[in-house]
C-alpha cells in the first residue's frame, strides 16, 4: 500500500510549532488505522489548552509536560471524542496539572434511537477502542465556547465517526478529530459510528469556509472544503456500490467489502466490511434496504 503522505514525518514526543500559538506533539502510537500516531495539539501561549491528551502513555505525558514552558500552565484539557488513542490520558494529564477535561459526554453521548436500540441487542458488534471509562469533567453542548488568555474555541458536536465526537473551531482554523483526516477516510462502525450522522456532520462543516483543519491524524488538511466535498463523494459512490451490489443478489457486510473494496489491504477489510455495515444500517433507515434476518453484523440484505 502506497504511502498517503509520505512527507509527514513528525518526531514522535516533540513539539512542532504549526502556526503562533499553536503546538503538535505525536503520540507514540503508530499502527494501520491510527497512520504515525495520534496528534496532541497545544493552544496557547499563557493558559494553554491540550486538545486530544491521546493514550495513557507515560512517554507522552513527558512530551506534553515538557512542552509547557516558563510562564505556561495548561488550563483547559479537550477531548474529541473516547477512544482510546484519544481520551484516556486525560485523566493522568488532569491529576498532574490540575486542568478540568472538557468532552461531549461519556463514551455512549448522542447517541440515535437507532444507535441506542443497537447497542442495547448486541448484534452488531462494534466497540473499536473505545474509552469506556471515559467521563469529562464539563460536558460541552453544541456550539459552547471555551476560552483563556488568548485564544478561544467553539466545541461543535459533530457525530459520525462517533456519537460523542466533537470538533473545535479555532476562527477559520478546525481541530476536527478522525471526523475529516487527509491521509484516509474515517472508520464508521455500529453503534459508535453512525453513517447518517456523519453525513451529516460533513454536510454541515461544509457551509462554512475554513483555512485549515489539523486532524486527529496525519498532516492538516489544506484544502479543508475541498476535502469535505471529496468524503461526501466517496460515500455515495460506496452506497451507489453497494446498492448496486445488493441489485445483483442479497449479501453480507463483509461479502460486500470483498466485492468493493478491491484495492484494500486484506488486513484492512474488517474495517471495510464495518464500513460496509454502517451503509447498510443507514440504508435500512432510509427503507432502500432490508436484512433478511435480525439486523446483525452478519445479517444478509436486500433490496426492498
């Protein structure tokens, strides 16, 4: 598989500055879906605000300590959302600067009745990395405004990836978590991810125009309303195939990856196939769709 962006190489633990006021350290944490690590940004030049704190590793607690400088304290902790190569540092990095975690809520927040009723069968599986120890101290609303000395973010909930997920809005600038990265598309995968909701989240960042988005992963994206209008593409072609697909004969999730994602690693298409099967859910939402059996990461569908 070719290299997304083989010129982001940051060094894991140091902190580049990026623009005034604005640092990324990298997580030690590099594997198939987290690309070289998960990004750990710090805002500020007084009261700082660590955004994403990432896992629970004492190295990168180091890093991230040692990246406060004289006349520095950080003040503000903000989590994207609870997985775990995003959330569960901030606890650890919490007890040692005394900092209050601002989330959306635990693991399980903003979920849909859909998702909800998912969840609570147990039929879909799910449950990738996810932090479910996960507890902010200030639970965010959408649109809520965070600020210190110099800088100020608004949290907007933007669900898909994860019902829990916010981004943050920096001005123009976007701290936009695994919703949007340049370097792949993000994993949706029932109950925690939800395609509709996704879409949705997509749709509405793209009213507005943005100068950068710094991603939980990966370079920043440059070309943000770009990139945003290239993810809404790819999963209408997904669904277009998938639908397609389904027209020729009924079949499963993971049939369908096999069939549709054909340049995927083999190693990646457990991922797809959960892709697959958010499609299939919010397909079965909109009645385009049927399972032939319980709805289940297993079950076979077609078309009504």
């Amino acid at each position: 598989m070719l290299d997304p962006q083989p010129d982001f190489h940051p060094v894991i633990g140091t902190a580049e500055t990026l623009s005034a006021g604005l640092r990324r350290i990298l997580a030690p944490n590099p594997s198939p879906m987290t690309f070289r690590g998960t990004n750990t940004y710090v805002l500020g030049t007084t009261d700082l605000a660590v955004i994403d704190p990432g896992p629970d590793n004492s190295a990168h607690l180091t890093a991230i300590l040692g990246a406060v400088q004289p006349g520095q304290r950080i003040t503000h902790i903000l989590v994207t959302h609870a997985h775990l190569d995003h959330s569960p540092l901030a606890p650890v990095l919490a007890a040692a600067t005394g900092a209050k975690v601002y989330g959306y809520g635990r693991a399980e927040a903003g979920r849909s009745p859909m998702m909800q009723k998912l969840a609570a069968s147990g039929c879909v599986g799910g449950g990738e990395g996810v932090d479910t120890a996960f507890c902010p101290d200030i639970e965010m609303t959408d649109e809520q405004v965070v600020a210190a000395e110099g800088w100020s973010l608004t949290a907007l909930h933007t669900p898909g990836h994860m019902s829990n997920h916010l981004s943050f809005a920096w001005g123009d600038t976007l701290f936009s978590g695994d919703l949007v990265m340049g370097w792949a598309s993000s994993l949706v995968s029932p109950p925690d991810g939800d395609l509709g909701a996704f879409m949705a989240s997509l749709e509405r960042l793209s009213h507005s125009t943005w100068s950068v988005f710094h991603a939980g992963h990966g370079a920043p994206v440059q070309s943000p309303n770009a990139r945003l209008q290239d993810l809404i593409q790819h999963r209408r072609m997904r669904e277009a195939a998938i639908i397609s697909a389904l027209g020729a004969a009924p079949s499963n999730a993971a049939d369908l990856a096999v069939q549709i994602y054909t340049d995927t690693p083999k190693a990646l298409l457990g991922a797809a196939a959960r892709n697959v099967l958010a499609h299939l859910v919010d397909l079965t939402e909109k009645s385009k769709v049927e399972p032939l059996q319980t709805l289940s990461e297993t079950a076979v569908f077609r078309i009504i």
